[in-house]
C-alpha cells in the first residue's frame, strides 16, 4: 500500500520534463495521472528512484481539430476524451471506448498518453488507437518525431519511446463516417477486458484493435485483408486470432480468447 | 376524565430510519484504525512466501537497525509470550488433530501468508520498509492443495500429527443406521452427484486493525479491534496471554462488516496485546486487503458427495453425504464445527424419514485456514440438496417446483421434528414459493423459454429455484453441547430506565452493520411504551457490555433481542410494584399500556413510568424489601434455533457463444418471523443474496500448485461491483417462530443460503438442452464456456424444456429403474 | 516537499514525503478519518474523495500531486450541520450498513449526478462501477442515487 520511498520532481513544461527525465536517469519515470504507474508502485512491483511529475503541463491537455485527424495532448483525461463534442463528431470509437476505461475516479485522473505510453495490452485505449491508424508524437532532446501506433508497440510494456522521449500528442485519423463498434469483455465492468475488440469498416477498409490478445495491442490485420477482398464477416472474423498470441490467466485459457476474439470481433463489424 | 388512549401503533414494523447512519454518513463514526493513538507504534508482520516450508533461519537485524525501527522479532524470538497456542474452541470429536498454532511461525511457514516476524517502528511506513529487510531463509517443501492428495497423507503439512486428517465426524439417526441401504436400495430413483464449493474469501469492506493500549499502572489492557466477538475475544486473549481476564477490556469501535471473517482471534491481535504489554506502549496494526486475504479467514472449500433416493412419485426415502472439507493450514477458531453446521440440512425443507447418513472428513492444506463465512456449512448444505433436487427432477421429468412441493414439510406439521431431533419452529414452504411464483412469472417464463430456447438460438433463457431452511439463531447451549461446542449460545441484556425516564439497553450482541441499535431501541420501544428515540443501546464493550457472546450465525434477533424483551418485562415486573405500592392497588390489577400502569376498570388511577423511573431512583417510598432503581438484566438460553425460511427463484440469459450469464430477475420471498423492522430486513437480504450470487457467478480464491493465492487483491478477487448485479424483487411471508415472545427469527444469512442454488440452478436449467447437468462455481464465462465445449455442445441440439424423462446423459450422473 | 492544499474549505501547508498517498495525508496528517482505506489496487473507491470537484481515488494520487488543489472529503460535505441531499438519500433508502464503503460511494455518487443529473438505474450503477460495496448488494444504494436525482 505505501509506496518504497522516491524523489519527486515537478516539470513545468515538456522541455523541462525531458531535461529532467535525462538528468534522473533510467530509474527515472514520468508520472501523469499515475493510474498506471502508482497501483503497481503500491504492491512495490515499481520501484522508480524518480518520479518526474508532467501531470502540471497543461499545454498537453488538448483536443483539436487538425484538418484530416484530431490531435490529442497526452496529458489529457479519459474523462475528457469520452465527453469531447470534436471526438464525438470525428472520432466516435475513441470517445466511446475512453468511456470504458476503468471506472469514473479512474477516468478523472488516468491521461490517453499515460495510457499508451504505458502499453499494458490490456488497456483500451493502446487498440483503440492502434485500430485508428494514430500517429504518435514523441518529443526528447532532440525535437519530436512522429510514430505510426502500428510501429509503436514493441513487446510486453515495451513501446519505441527511448528512455529520454515522452509522448506528447496523439493524432488521430477522422473517422469520416465509418461505421464503428467497440466490444469490452470482462466479469466486472470496471476490469480489464478479457478481450476487447476495437473495429471500424467504411466500404472496404476498416481497422480491427484487440486488446488483450497477446503481449502487445494488436491489430488484426488478416480480418481487415479478408475483408477487403470480399469476405463475408462470420468468415473474416474466423481469422481474428490469426494475428495474436494470448496468454492465459485467471479469467481465460488461450483457447477461449481465440473463441471470444472470434465472436467479439464479428459482432464488432456486424454493429459496424 | 375520560381516558381513551389506547395502545399507540405498533413499533414494531415500521421502517425506522437508522440511527447508525449520520455519524458512518458524515465520516464521524470511528473505526479501529481512525483511532488517534499518540505515541502508538506500528506493527507489520513479514509473511512467508511459501505455502510450504521449514524455516532454517531469521535474521532481523537489518530491520532492527533501519529508521523509525524500535524492534524486530522473529517468531522463536516471542515463544515466551505465549501461555497458550492460539484458540480453537470446537473440537468436535475426541480424536480430532489440532497442529499447535502460535501468533508467528517458528519452525515451519504452512501456508503463504502465515507470519515468520514482525516489526515495531514509530510509523506504518517505517515498519512496512523494514519488514523487506528482514531475511529469512526457508527450505521449500512440497506443497498440499488438492484436498484428495492432502487425504493421501503422501505429504503431511503437521508432522507432529503424522496425517493430514483432523477428523471424521458422522451424523447417523440411532436406531435407523441400516434403514439408509435399504431405501436406496428401493429406491425407484437415485441421484448421485458431486459439487464443489470453492474457497471463498469474506472480503468485508474495512480491513482488520487492532490497537491495544496498556493502561497506567496495574497491568490493564484496552484491546481495540474490527471484530465481531469482543467478548469471546476478551477470554481468549486472557487465556492465550495469560492475562488475568478482569484486565482485559475489549472495544469494537464502528466495524466495518465482518461476514464471519471477523468472528476469530487473530494472531496480529495477540501479536499487539502481548507487545504492548513488553513495550509499555501502545501497539497497532492495520491490514492491507492483499494481506487480508492471506491473512484473515477464507470461507468453503468442500467437496459434496450427496446421494438422494426418491420413490416413484419423486418422494425422497434417503439421503447420504459425504464432505471432504479443507480446513487451511490449521484449526482458527471454529474452523473445524463450519462444515458440520450444514450437517442437519442435507435434507432441505423437505419431510424425510430417518434415513439419513452424513459423514465429513476434514483435511489440513497448504492455505490460509477457511472459518466461518456468512451462512457458515448452511449455504453449502443447501447448495448441495437444492442441486440434487433439480437433478432428480430433470431426471424424473418432473418440474422442479413440482418435485419441491412433493416433499415440503407441510404446514401443519409445524413445529415439526426432524430426522436429526432437531424441532423445526414454524414455516410455510408452500406459501413462499407461490408467492415467489408469482413474483418471477414462473409460468411465463416456461412458456417464454418454449419460444426463446429453439435451435440456433445465442441466449438461452433459464430459470432455477430454491427453497431453504436456514438453521440460525445460534443457539440453544445444550445443543452446542451435543457438538462440543466450548461456549454456549445464551445472550444478555440489561434495561435499566434512568431516573428520567430514559432507557439504556446493554446488550451483548456486537454489531458491524446490522443496525442492532436501532432495531433494539424498537423492541424496547415496544415493550416499554417510550419512543424508540428515548433508549440508547450500548454495546460492543466488554467493561460496558460485560456479558456476551456477540454477533455471528444469525443469533442476535432471535436471542440477544429476546433478551431484551425479556429484560423489559422483568423491569416492568418491577415497576408493576412501585405503581401497585403508589397506587394502593393489587399488582395484579394493574396493566401496563402506552408506558403507564393503571388500575383495571379505574381509568383515573393510573402511572406513568416516568413517574415510577424516578420513585425508584429517589426510593423514598417504595415497597418494603424492593431495591431502588429500575433496571434489570436476563441472561437468555434459546430453547431452540430458529427456522427461517424462503424460496429464491433466479431468471438467467446465457449467451451461448460467449458464456456469459446474465441475471435477469431476482426474486427472493424470506419469512423471518416477525419483522422488527422491515427496512433493515430487506437490507439483509440484499446483500445476503449479493454475497450468494457473487459465489455462484465471479467469486473464487485461486491458489496456484506452488500454494500461492493469485487472487490477493480486489483487481482480481472479483466482488461484484453495481453494475455487474441485478436489483432484487424482495417478497415475504410472516410465520412467526412460536419459540420466543417476539415471533422473530434471524435474517442475516437468509439470502446467502438461498441464492448460490438459485442462480445455478438457472444457469443449468438454460443450459439443459445442450446435455449439460452441472456448470462448477463460479460459473464464470470460463466456466460455462468450459462445460458446453465439454458437452459438446452445439446450438443446434438444443432440446427446449429437456424435462423428458432419461435426458440426462447416461453414465454415472444419476440413475432410473 | 511543501505542499499547500485547501481541504472542506479550509487551506493547509504541510511538509509531506513524496511518496506520502493523497488518502493517508488526509487522514493522518489531517485527521480526517472519514475516508476510507479499502484495497490497495484502486478497486474499491472507499478512499474516494473530491479534487476540483470530481471524484478521484486519493489512495491513486499522491499528496505532491494534489498540491493547490481544493479538494471536499466526506466531512466536508454537510453544511451547517445539514447533511447533503445525497447523505440523506443515502439514510432514507437504507443504502449503507456498516458504513464503511459509504464515504466513498456518497462523494463518487454526488460527482457522478453533477456530470449525470437525470441517470437511469443502468447509469447510476455503472456510474458507481469503481465503487465495492459488500453490505447492501447495491439495490437501495442505486435507489438512494436515483431518489437524490429526483430530489434535485
């Protein structure tokens, strides 16, 4: 319950935040809403020597419409993104499955960047993101770079950030109109899923996040390509798992979550 | 004058808001560990992360020496603290194998969680850091999970006990041994079947803390802890301490739900008793929820075996069970008594004959040790007939609501004797489940499953029933007696009415959630003819209270608030002759209405308590040989237990491709006698069916084979949370218990008994059609989704209704001549 | 570290450890006892309180993080000896027994009408979906909600 003992500093801005982060070094850890970092910091399964706090830097708390995507500050709120009236018109799937995530008090503090930059395959908002087609935008010492969400996530709580780099913009692609479906299964509403489906479809072109599949977000590639080339749904979502390597747990065997993936993922583009 | 008062409405009945409430809504209401203790210091307990394994060797010194640290201790450190092993006080047969169980482990760690050392520091963080900083080597050993390998004695968790069998206990019906064969052996229809209750952990809401603050001078101790029992408790740390008892005083602040976990004595509060006595300060200890579900009590953990026999007509002729129950690691306090309070309810509410054979046999395992859980041996014995009887009605091809009224216990049998000798007060089955019926449209959701259940269909409609006694009111002394109980089961009350005329109740029971004072404050409102906002309940303080034995087992009603309806009539018997003395009348023509004493047909002659509260506290006048004041205590032994009653029907959709199982209606009919007051009674209920739900669809403590608990913390361990359960439809009868002058009955574990079978039986009762007989707790998507891939279900077979005769599958699940 | 944090009302500067829980300086360094310690994975929302008027699980936030914030625990939110609409909700519906999840459920159920003024029953209970209650089964929780949306 009580944290091991840490220093605490404050960045003011992403610049002084990056600063920070190099002068700390690796045992060093950006801190957002911390609804990912201090819940395994209590059971002492994190033990950063460093938190550097970027919770404070409020020019990274945004949504805006950017032309062709809308472009999301890391540092802005589940809560935030589930209510958004631009996300509700652009990016319906995003602000809906914000909706998902965890619970109420969770989704006051936990940040879509904390999130992703966290990477937990379980988490929604990783596939959600994934599915769009996101692009997210890192900043270091050396400027920002952009990284396609579909090269971003590299192994089990692993991403491309490098130890300096801190995400600090999400964009994500206009849905224009495409039909869309998010699918959470768990026992409770406020767990993790056990599997979630993530999917768009606009004529022959749809993205398909799983969360929880394997030991990163995926994206299930081969369900979209059958679709393209004209498969029915039921056939398509038999390919669901095709793409994924789940783990087992106290809630599934690989064995159901390849079966869940299936029937989530065609009910998923049924409702799209 | 003309007196037309007449006796005001009764109290009892009326939905009296809480007391309790302001002070638990406003943050006011204090618990153990709200408790400002200055100079206190922090205990924290280093737990062994092997289920399994001899400790070689602790070293504290790292501890000792960090910041904030006043001590560190290894277990043989403190042996010299105790006078005894900590308790157990059911041994329930003769021979039964108790391991000798200390506050902290010395030579061997028996299961995850038990404690090798502990620490005392100036804050809960320096201890905590310096608990890491102890080293301790161990030597793993082979690790016992599985209750039938336990059984095999192939590794024995004790080795001083040479087995891991404590005990065999067996219910047979003297004079009637032989009769049990025969019926099965004549038996038209038998059902065999197998359950499995899995371990369940209470996770009351508030954690466990303890404070024990010596007192100045003269060796006295206030202990301060979240428990149920602060009287038993106050013995039991005498006794395991040595403390003289008469220095112990036991306070249970506001306490934060218990369910039975906090019906024990507990090593951390020992642990902080008898460190609090070495140091001459104050210690305290508070719990983490992933430390209390290692180390507070976990509930169930039985393998059922039960066999029915049944006539032509589905008329049950005998009943066999066979339990092999997992104890833990060792014998807390009535570990070993848990499965044998559902020993006598094998037979349900229904009118069998003495053939009847109960064995269960005990096991020690590698985990935390199970206790008592809300319904303790109750919910499971009725798990396993309500079960058994859908089984038998799917095989006989009769609607199980058909085959439950064959068997009932009528009406007017009541009060009835039962196979076991056990009297059971009063009920009305009958009345119950049609009344339950009707609430859930049984018929029409028959007719809707006809339409809904067809071939290719996703969501398959399903409902189940379950009638249940429950056996609570624990209990009449002689009884425990019987079973080697080491207490009794009396309850006291005092009723003293202060000299202006306001009343003080004591009782002995000790809530933590239940609403005693406000319920009290009614009864004796009842009886006295004053407000209910007159009295004041007093509880839950062994120097206030000092006579008790707490709050467990659906007792408190029944028997601690019969005795304070009793105590209220011997106060009025008192106060009878203060107003005859002032009255110049004859005691006996005097009656006591609307709280005065008139005399009967004089209207004008007439005394209001009031007026007799202060005579006798002033005692100027009153009769000769009378002692002043006007109070009196009852010490009440229940002749019997009591029997409340009920049918809960549960209405489920299972999605067939998925496995998820959705509640769609609930209805539970409870008949808990009179109610004293309804609002806290549908409160009970509530939860009661919640907590029974939750262990028929998410709950489940999972050990893995190396003996760790994967579910420790609330992320995995899954009570359900608002979203994830249904609203209740609530109904009652009213049959009052003819065993106490209230009528009432307890209520505190009705809807747990009631719900697991219910919910069950829906999800079998939908799943039918695809061959499927039996779905393990919780039937968790897994689960379902595991049971149809193993009946090799497919959609397309599905056989709406599977109420024909010979559906079942063939094999061992059961068989008809 | 020094932080400055205005509690019911009332500013208080206090040195903390970084690591110091937003839930253990209210209660210890403020002792304000009423809010509630009930896991340690940010499942049970017994430590709910209200930063900047939205409910948050303080035993999820550190102290360093609340800094300058106003933050409205349970005992905060009686006025003048008046409990809250939502506190009487709470006792005219019998939606709470031992009390314990009670603070948390109260300060999530007030945040969540403030954002859901009109919810239905499916809403107040999702909307209590960070909450675990092991007394009441949750049934005269959602009709104390749904009473005190009414009221308002």
């Amino acid at each position: 319950m009580i944290p091991a003992a840490f220093d605490y500093v404050r960045a003011g801005s992403a610049e002084e935040a990056i600063r920070l982060i190099g002068e700390h070094g690796d045992d060093a850890k950006f801190l957002a809403g911390g609804h990912s970092l201090l819940p395994l910091m209590k059971l002492r399964l994190a033990q950063p020597s460093v938190l550097v706090d970027i919770g404070r830097i409020s020019e990274l708390s945004y949504i805006r419409d950017a032309g062709d995507h809308i472009a999301i500050g890391a540092l802005t709120r589940h809560m935030d993104i589930e209510t958004s009236a631009v996300l509700a018109e652009h990016v319906p799937l995003l602000a809906h499955a914000a909706g998902h995530v965890g619970d109420p008090q969770v989704r006051h503090r936990g940040t879509i960047g904390g999130s992703i930059a966290h990477s937990d395959p379980a988490s929604d908002l990783p596939a959600t993101t994934l599915a769009l087609g996101a692009t997210y935008v890192a900043q270091g010492p050396n400027g920002t770079r952009e990284i396609a969400a579909g090269d971003f996530f590299q192994g089990f709580l692993e991403t491309a950030l490098s130890a300096d780099e801190m995400l600090t913009e999400i964009r994500v692609p206009k849905m224009q109109g495409a039909g869309w479906n998010f699918q959470k299964f768990n026992r409770r509403a406020q767990d993790w899923a056990i599997v979630g489906v993530a999917a768009w479809r606009r004529n022959g072109d749809s993205g398909i996040g799983l969360v929880n599949m394997g030991s990163t977000p995926i994206l299930a590639t081969s369900v979209s390509n059958a679709l393209s080339q004209g498969s029915s749904i039921a056939d398509a979502a038999q390919l669901a798992a095709e793409d994924a390597e789940p783990q087992s747990d106290l809630n599934a065997s690989p064995e159901y979550r390849v079966h869940l993936a299936k029937v989530l993922v065609r009910r998923a583009l049924e409702a799209c | 004058m003309t007196v037309t008062e007449e006796r005001p409405a009764s109290v009892l009945g009326q939905r009296l808001l809480r007391r309790e409430d302001p002070a638990l809504l406003t943050g006011e209401a204090k618990y153990t560990n709200d408790l400002n203790i200055p100079g206190a210091l922090y205990l924290a307990v280093l737990r062994s992360p092997y289920a399994h394994a001899r400790i070689t060797s602790v070293d504290v010194s790292g501890a000792a020496s960090m910041p904030g640290v006043v001590a560190a201790y290894s277990g043989a450190d403190l042996a010299s603290l105790w006078a005894g092993p900590m308790p157990c006080a059911w041994p329930v047969t003769a021979d039964m194998k108790n391991p000798a169980h200390y506050p902290l482990a010395v030579t061997k760690a028996a299961y995850a969680g038990d404690g090798v050392a502990c620490v005392l520091a100036t804050s809960d963080v320096a201890a905590h850091d310096a608990i890491e900083a102890i080293d301790v080597t161990y030597e793993a050993l082979p690790v016992v999970i599985d209750l039938n390998e336990a059984l095999s004695d192939a590794v024995v968790i004790h080795d001083e006990l040479g087995t891991n069998k404590s005990y065999t206990w067996e219910l047979k019906v003297e004079g009637h041994e032989g009769q049990v064969d025969e019926a099965f052996a004549a038996a038209t229809h038998t059902v065999n079947e197998q359950y499995v209750q899995q371990r369940l952990i209470p996770m009351a809401m508030e954690p466990r803390a303890v404070v024990a603050v010596p007192q100045p001078y003269g060796g006295d101790m206030i202990l301060y802890s979240a428990t149920q029992i602060p009287h038993i408790l106050k013995i039991m740390t005498a006794l395991t301490l040595g403390i003289p008892e008469q220095q112990m005083r036991v306070i249970a602040p506001a306490v934060g739900g218990g369910f039975g976990s906090k019906l024990n004595v507990y090593a951390e509060e020992l642990l902080c008793v008898a460190l609090a006595r070495k140091h001459a300060v104050p210690v305290r200890w508070n719990e983490e929820r992933s430390e209390n579900a290692l180390a507070t009590i976990q509930g169930r953990g039985q393998i059922q075996n039960i066999e029915l026999a049944a006539d032509a007509d589905g008329k049950i002729t005998a009943v066999r069970v066979r339990l092999l129950a997992d104890m833990g690691a060792y014998l807390q306090l009535v570990t070993p008594g848990i499965p044998l309070l559902g020993a006598f309810l094998y037979a349900g509410v229904y009118d069998i004959p003495a053939a009847y054979d109960f064995s269960c046999t005990s096991v020690f395992t590698n985990m935390t040790p199970t206790d008592a859980y809300r319904g303790a041996g109750r919910p499971e014995a009725t798990y396993a007939i309500e079960r058994a009887m859908d089984t038998l009605a799917a095989q006989m091809g009769v609607d199980p609501v058909e085959l439950r009224r064959r068997n009932f216990i009528r009406k007017e049998q009541f009060p009835y004797t039962a196979f076991s000798g056990l009297v059971y007060d009063s009920g009305d089955h009958d009345a119950a489940a049609t009344k339950a019926l009707a609430l859930a449209d049984y018929d029409g959701v028959r007719a809707r499953q006809k339409t809904q259940n067809v071939a290719g269909a996703t969501k398959l409609l399903g409902i189940g029933v379950s009638t249940y006694f429950e056996m609570c009111g624990l209990a009449p002394s002689r009884v425990l007696a019987s079973l080697n109980y080491s207490a009794g089961g009396w309850e006291a009350a005092t009723v003293r009415v202060l000299p202006t005329n306001k009343i003080q109740v004591v009782t002995g029971t000790s809530p933590h959630g239940q609403g005693h004072e406000t319920a009290w404050s009614m009864i004796v409102a009842e009886k006295m003819g004053v407000s209910p906002d007159d009295v004041d309940v007093l509880h839950s303080d062994t120097a206030i209270a000092p006579l008790g034995l707490d709050t467990y087992g659906s007792r408190s009603l029944p028997v601690g608030g019969v005795a304070i309806a009793m105590a209220c009539d011997k106060v009025i018997d008192k106060a009878a002759k203060i107003a005859a003395h002032q009255l110049e009348a004859n005691e006996d023509d005097l009656e006591f209405v609307a709280g005065a004493f008139t005399v009967k047909g004089s209207p004008d002659r007439s005394m209001p308590l009031a007026a007799i509260a202060f005579e006798a506290f002033t005692a100027h006048n009153l009769p000769d040989g009378l002692e002043p004041n006007l109070e009196a205590q009852v010490t009440y032994d229940p002749p019997n237990f009591s029997w409340p009653f009920g049918t809960h029907i549960c209405t489920v959709e299972v999605d067939t491709e998925t496995g998820q199982v959705d509640v769609l209606q609930y209805v539970a009919v409870d008949d808990c006698g009179v109610q004293v007051n309804p609002l806290i009674v549908d409160g009970q209920v509530h939860g009661g069916v919640i907590q029974g739900l939750a262990q028929a669809l998410y709950e489940e403590a999972v050990y893995d084979s190396d003996g760790n608990l994967k579910t420790s913390t609330l992320a995995e361990y899954l009570v359900p949370g608002a979203s994830d359960v249904p609203s209740i439809t609530l109904g009652h009868t009213f049959t009052p218990s003819p065993t106490n002058q209230l009528g009432v009955k307890g209520i505190g574990e009705a809807g747990t008994i009631g719900a697991a079978p219910a919910v069950i039986n829906a999800v079998v009762d939908a799943l039918s059609g695809l061959g499927i007989t039996n779905v393990a707790m919780p039937a968790s998507p897994h689960n379902v989704w595991k049971a149809m891939q193993a009946a090799n279900a497919n959609p397309g077979n599905i056989n709406p209704g599977n109420t024909k005769p010979g559906n079942t599958k063939p094999g061992n699940r059961g068989a008809t001549k | 570290m020094k932080i400055t944090v205005t509690v019911n009302g009332t500013s208080h500067e206090s040195d903390v450890e970084p690591r110091t829980l937003l839930v253990h300086y209210v209660r210890e360094a403020l002792g304000l006892t009423g809010t509630n310690v009930g896991c340690d994975t940010s499942s049970c929302g017994a430590c709910s309180l209200h930063v900047n008027g939205e409910a948050v699980k303080s035993c999820t936030m550190l102290a360093v993080q609340a800094d300058g914030a106003d933050i409205l625990t349970i005992e905060g939110l009686a006025q003048n000896g008046e409990m809250h609409p939502m506190q009487k909700a709470f006792m005219e519906n019998h939606g709470l027994q031992c009390g314990y999840c009670t603070p948390g459920m109260v300060m999530a159920a007030t945040s969540f009408l403030k954002e859901n003024p009109n919810p239905t029953e499916r809403e107040v209970r999702l909307g209590l979906e960070g909450n675990l209650c092991r007394c009441t089964g949750y049934h005269n929780i959602v009709q104390a909600v749904l009473a005190c949306a009414a009221g308002n």
